[in-house]
C-alpha cells in the first residue's frame, strides 16, 4: 500500500548549488531552474536570503528569481531564515518561503547562529508575515536522524521542533537527514513519531546520500505513508555547516525508482537527465547520479 503519487520537490539550485566552491553565475542558475520547471517539477528551491558572508554561493539569489521564466502553477521557494530574508523573499515573489531549524542545538549554534528556542522566535514573525502576504509557508528540520556535532538526535527532540514548526502554522514540514547517516527502520521510526505531531500528508522525507542510504529511506518512508521527498538534480549538494556531508539524493535516482514501482512524479525523466548533465558540464565534472549517468550514456 504504497502511496499512487509522490511530490518531488527539486532542491538542487538551493541545496545543491549552496555548497558549491566555484561561483555559479546567475545566468547558469536561472538555466538549470528553468530546465527543471519544463521538465515538469512544481516546486523547486531556487533561492536563499542568507547572509552573503555565511553561504557566499546564494548572494545572486535576487537576480536568479528575477530573471527565471515562471511557469504558471510552479512554486519557486526560498529559504528565508529571518524578517530580513522574508522581506528580500517577498520582494523577489518567492511562493513559498522556508524556514530553518534543526533537531540539535549543536548544529542550530552552527548553521544559524542561535539556539533551537531564539531560531523559533526568529520564525514567529516570518511565519505570521508568510501568512499575510498569502505566501506559503514550509519548514526544514535538519539533523533530524543525526548531528556532526552531537551524535544521537533523541526522537524527542524532532517530536519536539515538529511541534513547534506546526504552532507557527506550517503548512509543509520537511524532516532531514543533513549528513546522510539515516538508514531505513530509524527512518521509519522518525517518521512516524513526526507524524504523532503533524499530519503525514505534509511531511517531507530531505535526505543526503552521505553513506548511500537515501534511495533506501525513501522507500522506508513510502512504506510509513510519506509522500513528499526532496532531491537535487545530478546529486549535487551538500552543506557547509556539515563537513564531509555530500549532495542531497540525486532526482535522478529518485525518479528511476518511483517509475519502476509505478508511482506518478509528473515529471519527465529524460529531460532531468539532461538538465543534470547540463548542471554537471557547467561544473566541470561527471554527474553524481547513477540513474541520470547510465540514462545519459545510452
Ligand atoms: P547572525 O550573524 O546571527 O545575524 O546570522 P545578525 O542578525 O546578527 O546579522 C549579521 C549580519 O548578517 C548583518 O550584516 C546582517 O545584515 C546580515 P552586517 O551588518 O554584518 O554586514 N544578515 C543577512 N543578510 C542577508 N540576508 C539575511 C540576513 N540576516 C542577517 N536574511 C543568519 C544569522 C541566520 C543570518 C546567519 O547565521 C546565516 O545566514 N546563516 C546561513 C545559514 C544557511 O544558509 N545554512 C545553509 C542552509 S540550511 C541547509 O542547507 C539544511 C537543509 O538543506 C536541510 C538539511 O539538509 O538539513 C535546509
Ligand atoms: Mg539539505
């Protein structure tokens, strides 16, 4: 009893491209965003309002939200860990904005500066803001299933922080494993005590193949009624406040598997490949995803 349909929300812009060492101009940003919105993708993250100095990579988010080819009925989000980021956000007509938090206070600390309790009364005004402005509103829980800094995340602690991102009146919350070390049954374990605080239908599983594990959570996932996962495009990512963390789970491997088991993306599989080898050429390197490689060399 699999679920029929999934949503695949496309993070590569942001996730993938935040944590990539050589700039990335705009122009080629605003190309891959639209290469993915024509390959059928109705969310993707395309922009971060962060400090320029703490993630360098996202300082052009302005001009790649200026300068993609909307399509009608795709949501392009950002992450917006502040009033500050909101507000840039709202002027740049994201439709979706994010906000950040994490499981542990250790990589809290790390990745924005303040513990898990001051990161939610940061939150409080953005989200109320999100609501008047009719945007939507989406929160992220990073190291969720692990923390470099801390080890073990109790499943309390998750419980916890899923509670208060569904108090700020969340509409989408997404519950991530930051340096790929999930496996299967403790995601299984994880998801389900999230969804004793929030309704499964608007969970999302955001893993990172680290230690290769994502493919198999994500169907771990499926198994325990969760229907929305994040992927990057070619496998790129990674995060800079988690050393030695690589890429998000590759789109491409992620579509591979959902058609084999018939579950409707609504997205075409070739034109993500090409979009990856496009990402990948711009790199400098070959593409990360096994699926999109071996499709590509056919
Ligand atoms: P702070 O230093 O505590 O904040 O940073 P502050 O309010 O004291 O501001 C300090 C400076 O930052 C000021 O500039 C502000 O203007 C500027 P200065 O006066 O020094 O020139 N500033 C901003 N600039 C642009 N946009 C903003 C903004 N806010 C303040 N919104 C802050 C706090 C959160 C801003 C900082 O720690 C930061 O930007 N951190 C980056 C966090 C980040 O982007 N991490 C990666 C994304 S999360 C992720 O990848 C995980 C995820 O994929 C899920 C998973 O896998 O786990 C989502
Ligand atoms: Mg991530």
């Amino acid at each position: 009893n699999l679920p029929n349909k999934v949503k695949i929300v496309e993070v590569g812009p942001r996730d993938g491209l935040q944590n990539e060492k050589q700039s990335v101009s705009a122009a080629v940003k605003v190309a891959l965003v639209d290469r993915l919105s024509r390959a059928g993708f109705l969310n993707i993250e395309a922009a971060s309002f962060v400090s320029p100095k703490w993630v360098p990579q996202m300082a052009t988010s302005v001009d790649v939200m200026a300068q993609i080819a909307r399509r009608p009925g795709t949501i392009y989000s950002a992450l917006t860990p502040n009033m500050q980021g909101f507000e840039a956000a709202l002027a740049s007509r994201a439709d979706e904005v994010v906000i950040f938090g994490s499981a542990s206070e250790a990589f809290s600390q790390k990745n924005i500066n303040c513990s898990i309790a001051e990161s939610i009364a940061r939150f409080a005004p953005v989200a109320q803001a999100a609501k008047e402005h009719g945007l939507r509103l989406r929160a992220s829980i990073s190291c969720a299933f692990g923390c470099p800094y801390q080890g073990d995340v109790p499943l309390a602690a998750v419980a916890d922080v899923v509670g208060r991102m569904r108090d700020l009146g969340c509409d989408e919350i997404d519950i991530a494993d930051t340096i790929g070390v999930a496996t299967a049954r403790q995601t299984q374990a994880v998801m389900l005590r999230a969804a004793s605080e929030f309704r499964i239908e608007a969970i999302a599983g955001h893993f990172h193949d680290t230690y290769g594990q994502a493919l198999a959570n994500i169907y771990a996932s499926l198994e325990v009624g969760v229907s929305i996962f994040h992927s990057s495009v070619s496998g790129l990512g990674g995060c800079p406040y988690a050393k030695g963390a690589t890429g998000n789970v590759a789109t491409e491997d992620v579509l591979y598997l959902m058609q084999g088991l018939g579950i409707e993306t609504g997205i075409d599989l070739d034109m993500v490949v090409d979009a990856g080898q496009f990402i990948a050429r711009q790199l400098g390197r070959n593409g990360a995803s096994r699926a999109g490689n071996a499709l590509a060399a056919k």
